[in-house]
C-alpha cells in the first residue's frame, strides 16, 4: 500500500497502578485522554474522553483528570499547574508513574483501514507496533490476515508499557525469534605472559532489522 505519512511525537503517559481503562498522555502541552469502551472479537473500541491545554485548573483536575487516574487525589496547593508542576504532582503519588515515549509513527491505508506501523521508544525500550483502525470489523479482520497477525494477542499501550515497567508479568513480545548459533573457540591457558598488555574495549549492538545486527566497538 502507498505510505501516506510519517509523524514523530514525543509523549508521556501517566500510568497508574488502578486504571486500565483510560489512556491518558501528554502530547504537545495538552493532555490526552481516551477511554475504553468494549471489546469485540479481540478487538478494542476507545472513545476520546478529554483533551485540555496547560495549565490546568485545580477544578478541571478534580473533575476529570484525577478520576480516570481512578486513584485518591494528592493535597492542592496551587488553583491551576503547568505541566512541570502537573508531573511533580505524578512523581511523588504512589500510584503514578510519568513514563516516555517516542513515537516514529508511518501511515497506510490498507483495506480501508487506517494501518501504523510504528517504532516506539518506552522509557528507552524500543517496541514494534501495527495497528488497524476502523469502524468496520470486518476490514480489520481481513487486515490482520492479510498481514499475517491471525491469533496475534492485541495489546495496547495501557498493557504494553505496564509489561515494561514490570507492572504486568506478563511478556511483550507477540513473537519470539531463535538466536543465530555463534561459533567461538576457547582456550583455557594457566597464565599470562609477563610483557602482554590489555586494551579495554566497550561494545553494544544495532538491530536495524532482524537478520543481522551491527556491533560497535570502542578502544579506550
């Protein structure tokens, strides 16, 4: 199919240890919140909820925000807060957790579905996604053939970051892939020459896709 966007956003989500129904974030200085509504053959409909600019009032944030926390609400001392003064509020609640996301987000329309596939950065932990939207189940359903995701676990991004974070011992990975055998030979010797000298070196690995990886290595 024909890509018809690609969108970078940085976001954070606020994660609470009681709600999973309502997903809420913060994107460009407002925040987002969606709720879930039901659950058809897999499938998951959510409904926007709200979505309002910082600052946010003292009001707005008992009525609305808190509540899809679905936690007690924190002692105000202020009438409204920017977002800085909003995430201390998250960080010292108990049941809270601001967590990082980085969205690479590209578009398709695939069966008349509004298809992403996106590289997603969670709190530095690189996840895979695709997602078929629409209004129609049928289409989905036949999008998720067509792709191969037929009895693939549909988990969003409530359950996924929670996975991250460890919240949920459940795994994250929908697939798992067998490691490529590496062949070493190894010596054991009783000891070193006096003269030899050691070099340290540091190392990590690129993954830009599955069938191979990059290693890089530094000489200090």
């Amino acid at each position: 199919p024909e890509k018809l966007w690609v969108r970078h956003s940085p976001e954070i989500y606020i994660m609470s240890r009681t709600n999973d129904i309502n997903n809420t974030k913060i994107r460009e200085g407002k925040m987002d919140i969606k709720t879930y509504v039901q659950t058809v053959d897999e499938l998951e409909q959510w409904n926007p909820l709200t979505k309002t600019e910082f600052p946010v009032s003292i009001d707005f944030l008992k009525s609305d925000i808190f509540p899809a926390f679905q936690v007690d609400l924190p002692d105000f001392e202020n009438n409204e807060y920017t977002v800085d003064e909003f995430l201390v509020m998250v960080k010292n609640h108990s049941d809270l957790q601001a967590v990082n996301v980085i969205k690479e987000r590209f578009g398709y329309m695939v069966n008349d579905t509004i298809c992403e596939v996106g590289n997603i950065l969670i709190n530095g932990a690189k996840v895979m996604t695709i997602n078929s939207e629409s209004t129609e189940l049928d289409d989905i359903k036949k999008t998720m053939s067509d792709v191969g995701l037929d009895g693939v676990e549909n988990i969003n991004y409530l359950q996924a970051i929670k996975r991250v974070l460890g919240w949920i011992d459940k795994p994250l990975a929908n697939w798992s892939f067998n490691m490529a055998n590496e062949i070493e030979r190894k010596f054991l010797i009783k000891s070193l020459p006096e003269d030899m000298s050691g070099t340290t070196m540091r190392q990590g690995y690129l993954q830009p896709e599955k069938e191979r990886a990059v290693r890089i290595r530094t000489v200090e």
